[in-house]
C-alpha cells in the first residue's frame, strides 16, 4: 500500500497528524485519525516476542460444475433468466438436486453440464460413455425445431416438382427417403432421396420407363434451375442433384442438404416378391432402375423398430465417417451394417455406447469379416453368389451396398480410432 505523506513529513506536522504509536518506540509513526493509528497498532503487535498469531484456517474453495439450465419456454415465455434466477450447483452430483428442488415456476426442464469432448468439438476429447452420450447430444443430433423446417423444404421441393412438371412426366406423389426420412441425419450434413413416382397409368413396366428416362430427367432439371434456392443442380446417370440450405432455428446455423430426385416406376401396393422376380430376368443397367422403386421397403426397413440407443450409434458413426474419410461414401452401407451387428446380438433394446462402438469399428477394421445378409423381404432363393466383404440391400438381393464403399481408408481410421482411450475399456459387444 501506498502512502500519501511519508514518515518524515508527518513527524515534521505534529498538528496535522496528532495520534503517535506507542509501540514503534523512537520512529514515532504518526497518524491523522485514531482508526488509522489502531489499525496499525493491530499489525505491529507482531513485534512482540510474545505474540502468538492467531491461525485462521482457509476456505476450501468448491469447484463448481458449469450447468446450463433449461427452462421451459411456454412457462417463462418474457423472463429474462439470467437476472431473475441463476441456480448454481456446488458439484456435478447436485444436478438432480438442483432440478428437483426448485419451485414449479423456475424448475428447469434439462439440466446440463459440460465435459472438455462437448466444449472443444472434438472426438479426440471422448474419454467415457457420459462424454459419448453428451457429444453426440451437442454435436451430432439434430433437434426438433430443425427437423421441422428440414420437412418443410423437403415438402417445398415436392410442390415444385408436383405443379411445374405437366403431361405424363407429372408425378403420381414424391416419395421422401434419405437420412433425413429414416431418423439418422446428423448435424452440418445430410441427404435426401425424393423418389419421384411417374404415374401408373403411363409407366407400368422398366423398359418402358427406361427409354423415356433421358426425357424425365432434363425436365425435372429444368424446373429446379429456375428456383434461385436450389444449389447446385445437375443432371445425373439416374437422378437429377443439388443441394439447399437449411437455417437452424435460434443459432441461424446453416445446414446443407444434399438431394438426389431419382425418377422410379410406381408398383403400387404389390407383393415386392414380384418385383424381384422380374429383376431377375433382366439386365443390370434395367435392373438398378428397379431401386428406387423399392425405396418405400427400404426406408421402412431402418426405420421399424429401432431403438433411439441403436440411432445414436449410427449418428455416431456416420459422423466419424463423415470427419475422417476423405470424399467420404454413401453412409447406407454402415448402416445396414450396424443393423446387422445389433441383429446379431439380439436386438437389444438397450446397450453401452462404448462397447457397441468398438464392435462396430472391430469390424469395420477387417472388412474381409463383413458378411451381412438380411432375408426379411426376400427368401434365400434369391441369394446371389457375392465376394467379401458384401452388405446386401435388405430389399434388393442383387445390390451389395459394401461395393460402394472406401474400405481401406475407412477401415485405416477404424484402426487408429480403436487406440483413443474411450475403446480401451470397452468391451467388444452389442450389450
């Protein structure tokens, strides 16, 4: 501390500075008031050879967990949160006294706490399952408010394509399949195939379709190139691409779609048993057009009875795939596979994150194991003779889904990614 007027000039002032310290002998230490002497006097105590200091001991300071608690919004709709009511738990274990201790009106609807893998972004950071858990919340799921807008582009797209495509060309309904349709789509990125049903009075067979699909696909062209929000656009072998961004509600975070408008003959409500027996009397260039024509199974398929735990790994995984593979592939393929696995150990409705991760990433780290087949819409009659590693379209026998994949640089990733120390303690199994 220091002072205004030194030692000197006080003891040359007595009149200004009247009260003298009886204890530091000749100095004479003069002070102004009689509260300034006494403070000193306290402080020069310790001169005495016989002062015994009194030992206070120090408050242990509680290092307190960074909490987000959410309120709902229709109970406080105009309250300002931060002013009126800022909760602060004294450890991570008080998060559920924290909620449940709170009057109605302030209770919070979530409560949160953050680990370095949810601040930094960064899968490096996974130490455990809580941190899986949490990442994947904060950094590979999309929420519901999202979801919404990402139906209402999707259902603009279809409108388009309904009221500006006339004459036989006119689709019967666009069918909306897709990450996004399935409930797997995962935040930054994700895909749509709008399946685009052709009239069933106008194309009941393949080869007809097939002679007409050059046509189809520069008018569905033409009439995307004229709307300024669709990106992109580009006619392809069987589909017509672009993509179209989509603002996040709350954050204006923008989220890219990629959508692929595949042109498909409409079979109606028949036994898709008769589909594969008219695919299997004809060409390969003929017989991937009957694709997307099976998209209503397929979507069906990995949508029915999948539990959130199951769409979590997928998300997860997708996710990986999407940061590390570079020109990263269709994500199709792993998720029949990891469908395959969780088949495998008998559709568990619940399971550690951890260990059913490292199951997958065991197997994706030799992919000459991978043999997955599914015989749900089709009989072992239509079993195709495949080389490893084959992941067969659960609707399409003579489609192998692994063709389409980069297997030794994912399988390379899978391999360093078994070192990090989240799979260390992990148990290899679906459980």
């Amino acid at each position: 501390m220091v002072r205004e007027f030194s030692w000197e000039y006080r003891r040359a002032h007595p009149a200004e500075f009247p009260f003298l310290c009886k204890i530091c002998g000749p100095e004479e230490r003069r002070f102004k008031t009689g509260k300034d002497q006494e403070r000193h006097d306290e402080m020069t105590k310790r001169h005495d050879p016989n002062f015994v200091p009194v030992r206070r001991p120090k408050k242990r300071r509680r290092r307190k967990a960074k909490i987000i608690s959410i309120i709902d919004s229709k109970v406080l709709p105009n309250v300002n949160y931060r002013n009126e009511y800022q909760p602060v738990a004294r450890s991570l274990g008080d998060t559920c006294i924290l909620r449940n201790n709170i009057s109605l009106i302030y209770r919070p609807t979530e409560v949160r706490t953050h680990t370095m893998a949810t601040t930094s972004g960064s899968i490096n950071f996974i130490r455990n399952e809580r941190d899986l858990e949490v990442f994947i919340r904060d950094h590979v799921e999309t929420d519901d408010a999202y979801r919404s807008v990402c139906k209402g582009v999707i259902r603009n797209v279809g409108d388009i394509l309904k009221n500006n495509i006339k004459g036989k060309y006119r689709p019967d309904e666009v069918l909306k399949t897709g990450s996004t349709a399935k409930g797997t789509a995962i935040k930054g990125k994700s895909d749509v195939d709008l399946v685009f049903l052709l009239s069933r009075t106008e194309y009941q067979s393949i080869d007809h379709f097939y002679n007409d699909l050059p046509t189809i696909l520069r008018d569905i062209n033409d009439a995307l190139i004229t709307c300024p929000q669709f990106k992109n656009v580009r006619v392809q072998k069987r589909a017509v691409s672009f993509q179209i961004d989509c603002r996040e509600p709350g954050t204006g975070h923008a989220h890219v779609i990629d959508v692929d408008i595949l042109p498909a003959v409409n079979f109606g409500d028949v036994d898709i048993r008769s589909i594969h027996s008219k695919m299997r009397g004809t060409s390969d260039a003929k017989r991937n057009l009957y694709t997307p024509s099976l998209t209503k199974w397929q979507r069906d398929f990995i949508k029915k009875d999948r539990t959130e735990q199951l769409k979590k790994l997928i998300r997860f995984v997708k996710y990986w795939k999407n940061v590390n593979v570079q020109r990263s592939p269709s994500s199709f393929a792993l998720e029949l596979l990891i469908i395959y696995l969780w088949n495998q150990e008998g559709d568990p409705k619940q399971f550690q994150l951890t260990n059913a991760l490292k199951k997958v990433m065991e197997t994706i780290a030799n992919p000459n194991t991978i043999r997955a087949e599914f015989f749900e819409y089709y009989s072992r009659d239509f079993q195709q003779r495949y080389t490893v590693p084959y992941i067969i379209d659960p609707v399409n026998p003579y489609s192998n889904e692994a063709e389409k994949c980069r297997w030794d640089e994912i399988s390379r990733e899978a391999n360093q990614f078994l070192q990090k120390p989240l799979m260390r303690s992990a148990t290899s199994k679906v459980i």
